[in-house]
C-alpha cells in the first residue's frame, strides 16, 4: 500500500521539489498551496503524513495542525512542520500543538525523508514495513501471504487489502464507509452491505480452529481488529 503524504506549501517551487522526490521515494504526493485547502483534502482523503508549511496563506500552518488534531478523523495523522530559522519558540509551540516532528528550512531531501520515514516507522508501523504483524497473525507485503499462528491464511484480494488496512490501525473502529473509501475507493460505488460479506469471509478465514476472533463488530458503527476483546 502506498502511503500518501499531503504537502501544505505555498511555495510553488519548493512544492514541486517536494513532490518530485516523494514520489522518487514511493510516496503518492497530494499538494495544497495554503491552509485551507489542506483542511479541506484532508477531510476529503485522510492523509498518512502531512508535510505543513509554518507560514501559510489564509490560514497558518499551526492552525492547520490544531484544527487536524480537533477532529476525530485526523486526530492521529502524523504531522512534521517545516519551519524557517529562527522560529525557535514557534517551534516549541508548535510540538506543543501537536506536531510530531519539525524540519527547519533550508533542508535537504534526505533530511526531510529520513524524518518521514521514522515518524511513519513510529507512529504508523504498518506503512512503513513489507511484513506487518497483529496478535499472531502476519501479513506479509512482498510475497502477499498471510499466516495466523504459523498456518497459512488463504485470502481474495479484497479481504487481503482489508486486513491491510486493519492492521494499519489496530484498535480503532472503521465505519462501513470508512472502509468502503480505504479499500474499494471512493470513486467506486459499492454497498455498504457488501464491506459485511468481506468482513465475514475474512474473519471465517482468520478464525482457523478456536483461535480467538480478531475483528470486533461495533454495533451501529463498524468493524475493528482487536484481540483483546
Ligand atoms: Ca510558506
């Protein structure tokens, strides 16, 4: 799964630097040019990192990352700022606000890629790897395989990407739209119901022998992949 990273920077050229070599590194790359449309694409497509813009337009970077920390939604997105020199207390306060890392500008792309690979590494573990592992279940990127206890997992397609993305989120419950848009995409139209019949046959497969059952149904809001229930 490619992570994709939304780039707030009202500078054309550095925005373009930016994407070009993000998308070098295998990230998909969304560019906003000011504050208010970042707020705007995140809530339309929820980012897995934002790279934010200290100085922006119409509205600042640090109310940018105050308003993604206020919503539910992009409470957890990770975020790094970039910040001019000698914003040195802006810079305190904006880690204060909620930002998990911060890039002082000039910088160079290595820098900058280094640090979005280990806030990803930190806070969002399952982008950043090939093999990914939940509990006793591991998914495994490259080869595209699945084991549960050391037995293997025999997954469609769409089940495999679904239980991609729950292991990207352990814990946390997605409603069937949520899921719908993550997996299916949200250009595509497919029935709420239909994320039901794939939650099902993906748990009939996880659930080898009396294994504890890993996705929890949340009644009235959606499914979760949880083994502590
Ligand atoms: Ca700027």
């Amino acid at each position: 799964m490619t992570p994709n990273i939304l780039v707030v920077e009202d500078e054309d050229s550095l925005a373009t630097l930016l994407q070009y070599n993000l998308e070098k590194e295998g990230y998909s790359v969304s560019l906003a040019s000011d504050g208010e449309d970042a707020l705007i694409q995140a809530d339309e497509r929820l980012p897995d990192l934002v790279v934010l813009d200290w100085m922006l337009p119409k509205v600042s970077g640090i109310e940018v990352c105050r308003r993604l920390r206020q919503r539910a939604e992009t409470r957890n997105v990770p975020i790094i700022m970039l910040t001019a020199r000698g914003e040195e207390t802006d810079r305190i306060r904006g880690l204060d606000t909620g930002a998990d890392d911060y890039v002082i500008k000039p910088f160079s792309m290595t820098e900058l890629t280094a640090r979005i690979r280990a806030v990803l590494r930190r806070l969002r573990p399952g982008l950043a790897e090939d093999r990914v592992r939940f509990g006793d279940i591991v998914v495994d990127r490259v080869a595209h395989r699945v084991k549960r206890a050391g037995r293997d997992v025999h997954l469609g397609p769409t089940e495999f990407r679904l239980l991609d993305y729950f292991m990207q989120h352990p814990g946390r419950v997605f409603s069937r739209e949520q899921l719908l848009d993550a997996v299916w995409g949200s250009d595509v139209y497919v029935e709420a119901r239909t994320v039901d019949v794939h939650v099902g046959r993906l748990r009939k497969a996880l659930n080898i022998d009396a294994a504890v059952d890993p996705i929890r149904t949340v009644r009235s809001a959606g499914y979760a992949l949880d083994l502590e229930s």
